[in-house]
C-alpha cells in the first residue's frame, strides 16, 4: 500500500512544478515559496483538524519537536532554492536534478540512521547521481 501513497507523492510532485513554473513566471521566488506556504499550512492543519489528529500534539517529545522544526526549517529552504531554480531554469531540467534528492537521501540514511542498503538501491542511487550529472553538464 506504501507505494500507492508514494505514486500519488511523485504524481503531486510533477504536478508541483508545471504549477510552479507557471506561477513564479511573475513574481519574486521567495514571494511565491510564501503563498504556496500559506496554502500548504491550511491543507495540512485542516486535514489535522478534520481527522481529529492535534489531539496528540502535548504528548509530542522535545525531541520530536526538534527533528520536525529542523525537518521545516530544511524544506523551506528547500522550496526557496527550487522555486528559483524553477524562475531561472527550465523544470525539465530542475525538476529532475531535484529529485537528486533521492540518492541523497539514501547516502545520509546510511550515515545517519545506519540503515543498510541494497545493492539495487545503491545501484539506482548511482544511476540518479549520474543521469543528474548527465542533466547539469
């Protein structure tokens, strides 16, 4: 079932730069990051809302409090950095070498959580780093 969710992740994600590259066609990166921001925060607090979930909100750690905040504070930079990638470049080339981000994320899930990968993981993370290359040079 995880996969399902992480079809509709990559379709929304797809959708999310042909949305943004129209949008940032006039306006500032850093004005536009803000509005997509504002409308991020009433999807997600009303789906909290709805579903009954800030109930759990005071039994939340300090250190789950941390890794979400330093979590946030990543994507919005995250979403700075794209959204003027996305005004400066075309998103056949910015969204693909976003999505480095994957391997990325496979090399730092080794390093951090001590996660172990497989050979076809690291493969496919070998593939996205140079079809990345391939795409900048």
């Amino acid at each position: 079932m995880w996969w399902i969710y992480a079809l509709l992740s990559a379709f929304f994600a797809s959708l999310t730069a042909i949305f943004a590259k129209i949008g940032v066609k006039d306006v500032n990166s850093d004005l536009a990051t803000a509005i997509r921001t504002i409308v991020i925060l009433f999807v997600a607090w009303g789906i909290a809302l709805a579903r009954g979930e800030v109930k759990g909100m005071a039994e939340l750690s300090k250190n789950t409090w941390i890794f979400l905040g330093l979590s946030g504070l990543a994507t919005g930079l995250s979403w700075i950095f794209y959204y003027k990638a996305l005004q400066m470049g075309k998103v056949s080339q910015v969204a693909p070498v976003d999505k480095l981000s994957v391997a990325l994320t496979i090399i730092l899930s080794v390093i951090f959580l001590k996660e172990t990968v497989s050979l076809k993981a690291a493969l496919g993370a070998g593939l996205i780093i140079c079809g990345t290359l391939v795409l900048i040079f």
